[in-house]
C-alpha cells in the first residue's frame, strides 16, 4: 500500500522541508513505539499490553481514585483512558464503582 499526501492550494505552507530524521517529535515518537514493542513482548504472557501495566500501577498507589485524577496522573484524556479501563475491567484487573458524589 502506498500513501499520498493530498494538498490543496488553500493548504500550501511556505515553510523549509525538514528532512524526517532530523524532526525530535518523529524521533521520539519512533523511539516510544520502539519500547512500547518491547514492553508489550516481555509482558505477552500476562496478556496485558504496556498501556495497561502503566495504569495498572498508577492504580496500585492509590486505594481509591476518580477517573480525572487517574487521567491527569498518567497525562492520558479520559476517552483514551476510559477504553483501557473498560478492558482491564472486563479482564477482572480492577472494579469501576460510581464515587461518593454520584
């Protein structure tokens, strides 16, 4: 498969090309998908992926915690953290009850 940036007369932006390798955001963002592998191959047999080790031990601090401070302690937004919850949930990992104020 081979993909093309469609561009758009509106979309022009007169900036210098900067060559891929030398852009850090790329560079980080090859570099943590590159750990994110190894995590999630040394953890395979627990069945968990390295996303969900991480908030397994955020967790594992705390007695209780609400979703937002779940959230902000692990930089995730709650939509990205709401998916991982519902499937260490389903796993039986943790247990999601309505809190005090609800």
């Amino acid at each position: 498969m081979n993909l093309t940036l469609k561009k758009r007369d509106s979309d022009v932006v007169h900036e210098p090309e900067i060559p891929a390798s030398t852009c850090t955001c790329a560079e980080l963002r090859k570099a943590s998908r590159a750990v994110t592998l190894l995590d999630d191959n040394a953890f395979k047999s627990s069945g968990l992926l390295s996303t969900q080790l991480s908030v397994l031990r955020v967790i594992s601090k705390f007695d209780s915690l609400k979703v937002s401070q779940l959230a902000q302690e692990l930089g995730m937004d709650r939509t990205t953290l709401a998916r991982n919850l519902s499937v260490l949930e389903r796993q039986r990992f943790i247990k999601i009850s309505p809190g005090k104020d609800q």
